[in-house]
C-alpha cells in the first residue's frame, strides 16, 4: 500500500483523504507541480487545468468515486485520478 503522504502519489497534484464515512476522495494538492512528465515518452506537459473531489468512474478499475481531473496545454490526453486505486489513468484525446 502506497502511504498517503507520498509525494509521487498522482505526481503530487492530488492529496488522498477519506471521509468520515470512509469513502476516499481527492483534494488539489496545494503545492503541486506546474509539470509532469508523459507516461508514454517522459515529456514534460504543463498542466492546464485541475478539477479535484468530482464524481466520476473510473476507467481503470471501475469504482465511482470522487477523483481528480487533469488536462494539459497542447496535449489532448486527460487523467484521471482515482481515490480507489490510486493510479493517474491517461483518457485518449478527441
């Protein structure tokens, strides 16, 4: 298990919280990087925008919860931070 305060959980944008019932969410990270690198090239894509503590599914493991998004300047590509599973999950672009 990954400790919660790792800084290379969600490359640092996102901090893991749960709530009083349990459920984990995610919240912005408040010094997090202004970069992070291409999973596929290593790259760096600065970061356009954040969204954090939204619901959504995740496409990795398939659990609702409320997770983070992240897009970037000139990349198309989302990610998705999930509560559950822990992981960035890259989103193909339009």
């Amino acid at each position: 298990m990954i400790p919660l305060h790792d800084s290379t959980l969600y490359h640092g944008l996102f901090r893991w919280h749960a709530d009083m019932d349990g459920r984990p969410r995610l919240s912005r990270h408040e010094a997090g990087p202004e970069i992070i690198p291409c999973p596929t090239t290593g790259r760096p894509l600065r970061i356009a925008t954040i969204e954090a503590n939204t619901a959504a599914i995740c496409p990795a493991c398939a659990n609702h919860g409320q997770g983070g998004f992240v897009s970037f300047e000139g990349d198309l590509r989302m990610a998705y931070a999930c509560p559950q599973c822990r992981e960035l999950v890259w989103l193909a672009g339009a």
